[in-house]
C-alpha cells in the first residue's frame, strides 16, 4: 500500500484544471469511512467529504460494534475512523458536497468547450466534478454514502427513490453497489441496508472492493501476511496483498498499540 494522492490534471479536453482523484467518497460516517480506507489501501488517490452530520452521532453509546466489549462513544468512533482514513492517504475536507456534475458522460449533462452542454456520448471515460463551498474538485468515480442526503445528484441521472413509508430518498443499486450511472457507486445506509453501523461500514468496503475490481479486474484481497506465506504455496503474491518481515510486523504492532493508547489516554 502506498499513499494515496491526487494528481492535478485537466479534467477534460476541454478545460477544467482541478485536483483530480481516482474516487471521491461523500459521506464520512461508518459506509464513507471504510470505503475510502479499501480505496486508498488499494493505490486510488482517494478523497473524502463529510459536512458533520453523521446519524451516529444521536447514539448515545454504540455497544454492538465488534471489538469494543463495553461499546465506545460515537464521537471516539467517529474520530478513530476519520483518522484511519487519513493515516491511508486520503484527503478528508470537512465539507459538504453542494453539486456533483459529469463531464463526457451519458448519464446526465454533458459539459463541452465553452460551457455549451449535450446529452451525446463518444467515450466512456467520465470525469466527475464535485463543488463544495471552498473548493472543486474531479474524480473518475463516485461512492455516494450520505444517508440520508441526495440533493447533490440532481444533475445526474441516478434513480433515486422514497424509502417506505418515510420520505427519505434512498439509492437502488446492484447487488455489488453499482448505481444505475456509470461511476457512481453507493453504500451504506443510502442503499437501504439495514440501519446498523457495522452493516454499513461493511456495505462501505463490499462496494469499495466492486470498485477496485472494476478499476483492476485482478486485484484479489486487502491482506497484509507475513513475508514468505505466497512462497510456501509457489504462487506470485496476488494484487492488493502485502507481506511483510518479522521486523516490519514488529514495528507495525508497536505503532499501533501506540497510537491507541495515545487516544485512549486523552
Ligand atoms: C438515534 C440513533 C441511534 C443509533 N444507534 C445505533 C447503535 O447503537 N448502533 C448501531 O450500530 N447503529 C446505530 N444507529 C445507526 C447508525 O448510526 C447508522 O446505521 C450508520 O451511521 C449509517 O452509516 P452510513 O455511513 O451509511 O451513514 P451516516 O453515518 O449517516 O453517514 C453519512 C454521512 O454523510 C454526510 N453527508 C451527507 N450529505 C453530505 C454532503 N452533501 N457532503 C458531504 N457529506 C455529506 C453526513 O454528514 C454523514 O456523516 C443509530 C442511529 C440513530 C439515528
């Protein structure tokens, strides 16, 4: 795993010159979070937008996530996962995403040389381009995971529909979390999961992994296993998986203890 950054680029032929990531996630909470960790883990420049709403917050102590016996606060949760997702390289802007657009694409509006639009495709190359308050940026893909919020998609054809009997808009997608929009994703609660923050974090990285693989059809599995294991079955070691030395382990196990007794202490 490298970090994973932006690159600036034009977005287009056509004009826009902005920091463009492989995947932009919009939402921060439990889906956000760990899609945006197996994104970057897998080397796409990864940014993340959360504008602070996140329904775990109205949790009053979240005790069915696994490996907190005694639950945690939802604040911790929140904070531990928005600092793992910048430890892997993402960008995290504390910003809401007020319109999300696509250029050269067939789902929505189609931006051209001097701001003329159409609906006529040539390429299936899209480019994504997200506007906050402070800033815009592109990206070539999109995993919405912003319960309960879907504003922002207006310009882009994705279905969108109320959620019984309430009227929440939730997202359809197939079974791997793919919109009915080419590059744009969704997960978590969004899809209509159940409303549980482990389900939704682990919708987050069953869609983020969908998205990896249709980037890189090979990539096989997030591991990190100790040096040697591939060798002792003969094979390669497979893409997305580390090995690392009994020093590196080591030294990943101290840091890891460290840095949670530092939180944990403060
Ligand atoms: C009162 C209450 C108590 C709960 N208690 C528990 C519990 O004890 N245990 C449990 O497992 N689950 C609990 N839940 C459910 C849990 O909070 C949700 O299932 C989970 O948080 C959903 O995760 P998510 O990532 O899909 O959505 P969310 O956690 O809601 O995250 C979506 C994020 O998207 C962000 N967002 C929205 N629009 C934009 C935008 N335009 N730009 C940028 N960001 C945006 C929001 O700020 C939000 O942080 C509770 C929920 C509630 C309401």
């Amino acid at each position: 795993m490298t970090t994973a950054n932006s690159t600036t680029r034009s977005a287009d032929a056509s004009s826009l010159s902005h920091p463009t990531y492989d995947v932009a996630v919009i939402g921060g909470g439990p889906a956000g979070c760990s899609a945006a960790v197996f994104t970057a883990r897998a080397d796409l420049g990864t940014v993340l937008f959360e504008h602070n709403r996140a329904s775990l917050l109205k949790s009053a102590h979240l005790e069915n996530y696994l490996g907190f016996p005694l639950g945690i606060q939802p604040t911790q949760f929140l904070e531990l996962a928005r600092e793992h997702v910048r430890e892997v390289g993402c960008d995290v802007h504390r910003e809401g995403v007020t319109s999300l657009r696509v250029l050269d694409d067939d789902c929505g509006q189609v931006e051209l040389e001097g701001g003329k639009t159409t609906t006529d495709s040539e390429t299936d190359n899209h480019t994504f381009v997200l506007e906050t308050k402070e800033r815009t940026v592109a990206a070539d893909r999109i995993i919405v995971a912003s319960w309960a919020r879907t504003e922002f998609l207006e310009p882009l054809s994705v279905t969108r529909e109320p959620e019984e009997p309430g009227p929440v808009m939730v997202i359809p997608t197939d079974e791997d979390g793919r919109t009915d929009c080419d590059g744009v994703y969704a997960a978590g609660r969004i899809t209509s999961t159940n409303h549980q923050a482990i389900v939704n974090a682990g919708n987050g990285a069953d869609v983020a992994l969908t998205l990896i693989r249709d980037v890189r059809p090979d990539y096989y599995n997030d591991w990190v296993v100790p040096e040697g294991y591939y060798d002792s079955y003969d094979r390669e070691i497979p893409e997305g998986v580390e090995e690392i030395s009994v020093n590196e382990r080591r030294q990943r196990k101290d840091r890891a203890e460290a840095v949670m007794a530092d939180f944990f202490e403060q």
